[in-house]
C-alpha cells in the first residue's frame, strides 16, 4: 500500500482517527516527555555532550531512541517535549503523505538565532532561516543550480580540483600510506568545489601555498556549522546575551561575508556574457533584479556554506564502505576506467551510503492544514518530524539493511525500492538546491580516486559507522583508509624512481 492508503479526501475528514488516539508512552505533568531524555534516562545520548531541554534540542538527540520507541509504539506516534506535540514517524508511506501536502510554502522549524542576525545586520536572511513568501523570494535565487547543463558546465574545473587532491592524498600519507581524518582533508575538496560555483573564485585550499583568505574561510565554515548547532538547540540565552554559539554564528559570517563580498565585487565589473561563460551561476544571480546587493550576497555565502560539511562526510563515509568492501570497490574502479561517463554503479554507492549513513536526520514539517497521516486527523499547525535516517534502515524497505549493496539501487535490480524509504536531499520544495552540484563534487572525485588508489581498511576498524551531530550528521569516529597506489599510477612512477607498497589487489 503506498501513498493513497495514508490521505483520505477532505469530505471523509470526519471518519479519520482521533489526534488523540496517536500511540504514545506514558507522560508526566508539565514536563511530558522530557523525562526520557534526562541525564540517566534510557534514551541519554551520552555522545551529545550539553544536556537542553527545548523542543529542537529533543529532535536531535531523538533520533537513536525513535527506533526503539518505533517497535513500541509503530511505525507513528506522539511525543510532548518542550510543552508541545510532536508527531514522528519511520514509515516511508506517512513520510509521503507529510510532504505530498506541504504546499507552495513548506513550513519548517526555523533557525532563529540566524534569522535574528541576519536581519539585523544585513537586512536579508537567505534560503535556510525562512519560511513562507519570504522563503520563496530568495529560494529562487538558488533554483538555477538543479539545472543539469548548468552544473555539467562546472565538471572541467571539478575534475582539476579532484586531480588536485589525489596528489594532496599523495603528498599528506604517512608512512604507512594512511591519510588520517580523511573528513577534516576532504573540507579542504568541498571548499574549493563549490568556490568555483559561488562566489566564482577558486579559493586554493589544497596547495601548498595557501592563498590568504584560506584558512580563515575553514576556520569559519567550522564555527558556522558549530553556532548554528549550539543555537539551534541550545536555550536562547542569545536572546539577551552573545553566548558562545552565538558569536561563532556572527564571527563566521564575519569573515564569510568580508571575503565573499570583495570576490563579488570584483564579478560585478565583468561583462555579463564573460560572465556567463565562466560562471552562468553567479550571472543568474547578480544579473537577477528581484535581489538588492545584500540579498545577492548572502545567497552567495549560503550556497559557499550550503554544501561543505555534508558533501565531505558523504565522500568520507563512501570511501569507508569500499575500503571494506572490496568486491564492490573493484567493480566500481572497473567501472571508472570505462568510457561511459554514467557511472551508474558509482552512483549507486553514493546512494547506498547516503542510505546506511544519511547526513540529514529527519525531515521536518508544520501541518498547514488538517492532514490526515496514517487515519488520523492531524491538526493544523503540528509539528511532524520524519525519521528518513531510521526509515532508510528499516528491513521492512531493504533487505539486509546492515549490508553494504549499492545493486540494489540499479536499475535493472529486482529491489523495489520505496522512493521515500530514502531521501537524504529531501523533497519538494524544500529539497537541497546543491543537490546536483554535490552529486557531480562526490562522483568527480571518488572517480579520480578509484582510478589511482586501491583502498583498504586499517587493521581493526570497524565496518559499522554510528553518526552524531554537528548541525548536519558526521561519522562518530575518525576514518583513516589505506590508500596503495593503482598499476597505472605505480607504473608512471616506478619510471620516476618513486617506489610504492605492491599491489596486493
């Protein structure tokens, strides 16, 4: 049964379960729920380090303990946190049935802490704090990046900055032909990746000869996933006073914006047909006259900041399931060394690993109207939180859910896979905008590295990744991979004298 099973017409509204009648655990007086969470409660996440209280912090530190209330309660229930119902479900057809109804203007739990900053000290938000028409005004300043010929037309330099890394891999093993922390080396990829997409300058990390702004702008591409982290869920002591969360929001925009405006000045001066021809991006969005100067610059910083830390663990997490995975890493490599630019089995090991270790935890959405999920009526204005990260994990959607099988997302594959049993860019509206440019960031690079290194898990490294949070969803753990050389690269430098660790493979 699938979407049609969950939504009834609004004429049949009155046959529909009661609110009420959603299971739910036994609550206590004023605190609800919150008391599964306490320090010492079966659902302390002792990997979440600040014990907070509020309704967003709840979300979070719920995702480890919505399975195990999952085999409770089922597939949707109720919890009140932070004085206010939340409905949570892991089933892949209410999941639909949420965002099939989310309308024109999804509405989703806001960012306020950057939503306040924003607005006071540049007069515009962007994309990500907003909801309603003001959501939708800057949302079209960052549509053009679903087109695909405007992403392909990037590839070129992506290819370059791949090349690049895989001499930066080369240059930073150690002596074991381990790269250590391969996700704090791949920030240094996703940064330059997506520079030449917004602002449109290529901002060198990987060389040797940093160019000036380079570590300032790592420094706060950290402190700003960190800030919106602390102040998303932490109290709003920000309201009255800069709490550390707070001023890394406002010391990495800071930064961001002074580096970000100089480069888009410097764009503003060129002819828009070169511009068109170097950037097609960033000539839509400066040549676009429904933005002022400072709209045009913080979509510019959200789309630099958007795709950096998520891009990275995707790419992190990849390698760590072919390094453990031999048989599939080898008929991705074979895959890689043919002429068709596809790719569809290397894309089908992004998929699985966005699958097994999907950096978004759940998608969230205010009812905007009466909904019916699952035959209950589910009131206007109520917040509904899908698990996709326990949905994608279930076995009732993937056989062997633990198993590392990217066949099962080919196409000529017998597994009928529930298009909402996994959504890691989310959907609608609201879907990631950088999904393509991050798609084409992983796929160029994981290619580049396939072709020249064989990889290996270092001894006693465990198979199964656990994820915290850090805004996004990152590994629990460093992933250090041995990486030895391919017989097309060992040979090119056997010739040079350099020699390398035999390929065992």
């Amino acid at each position: 049964m699938r979407l049609y099973s969950t939504i009834t017409a609004n004429n049949n509204i009155n046959k529909l379960k009661r609110f009420e009648d959603i299971p739910t655990l036994k609550q206590l007086p004023i605190i609800g729920h919150s008391y599964l969470f306490f320090p010492g409660a079966k659902y302390q996440l002792e990997r979440l380090t600040e014990a907070v209280e509020d309704i967003s912090a709840k979300l979070e530190r719920l995702t480890e303990a919505v399975e195990d209330i999952s085999a409770k309660l089922g597939p949707i229930f109720k919890l009140k946190l932070g004085g206010a119902n939340i409905i949570i479900t892991t089933d892949a057809d209410y999941t639909e049935a949420l965002v099939r109804h989310e309308g024109k203007y999804p509405i989703r739990p806001t960012f306020p802490a950057l939503l306040h900053y924003r607005r006071l000290n540049y007069g515009s938000v962007g994309v990500v704090p907003g909801n309603g028409e003001e959501w939708y005004k800057y949302r079209q300043g960052v549509l053009p990046l679903l087109k695909t010929n405007l992403v392909r037309s990037y590839i070129s330099k992506h290819e370059k900055i791949a090349d690049n890394f895989v001499r930066y891999i080369d240059e930073n093993r150690n002596e074991c032909l381990i790269l250590e922390d391969i996700f704090t080396h791949l920030l240094k990829y996703t940064i330059e990746a997506i520079s030449v997409v917004s602002p449109g300058h290529h901002f060198q990390c990987l060389s040797s000869r940093n160019a000036q702004d380079v570590d300032d702008i790592i420094a706060a591409s950290i402190d700003f996933m960190d800030g919106l982290y602390k102040t998303f869920t932490g109290l709003p002591i920000w309201k009255y006073y800069k709490n550390e969360g707070y001023r890394k929001l406002e010391t990495s925009h800071q930064t961001i914006h002074k580096i970000l405006e100089n480069h888009l000045k410097n764009l503003s001066t060129q002819t828009l047909e070169n511009l068109q021809n170097a950037n097609p991006y960033m000539n839509s969005l400066l040549k676009n006259p429904t933005y002022n100067w400072n709209d045009k610059l913080m979509l510019t910083m959200e789309v630099f900041l958007g795709g950096i830390d998520a891009t990275a663990t995707t790419i992190a997490v990849t390698l760590h399931h072919l390094a453990h995975n031999k048989k599939v890493q080898n008929l991705a490599r074979n895959e890689c060394t043919q002429d068709d630019t596809r790719l569809p089995y290397l894309k089908a090991c992004v998929k699985e690993s966005l699958r097994i270790c999907p950096t978004g935890g759940a998608s969230s959405r205010v009812t905007i109207t009466d909904t019916n999920i699952a035959g209950y009526l589910i009131p206007k204005h109520t917040l509904v939180a899908a698990f996709s990260s326990v949905t994608s994990n279930k076995p009732e959607y993937f056989d062997e859910p633990d198993v590392y099988r990217p066949e099962r997302w080919l196409r000529d594959s017998n597994c009928n896979v529930h298009p909402f049993a996994s959504v890691p860019f989310g959907f609608g509206p609201r879907m990631c905008p950088g999904r393509r440019i991050a798609e084409q960031e992983i796929v160029v690079l994981l290619k580049k590295i396939l072709t020249s290194y064989e990889l290996k898990p270092i001894d006693g490294d465990r198979q199964k990744l656990g994820m915290v949070y850090r805004m996004n969803r990152i590994p629990d753990r460093k992933i250090n991979i041995k990486r030895i050389k391919t017989n097309r690269w060992r040979q090119t430098e056997i010739r040079n004298g350099i020699q390398d660790e035999p390929n065992t493979g």
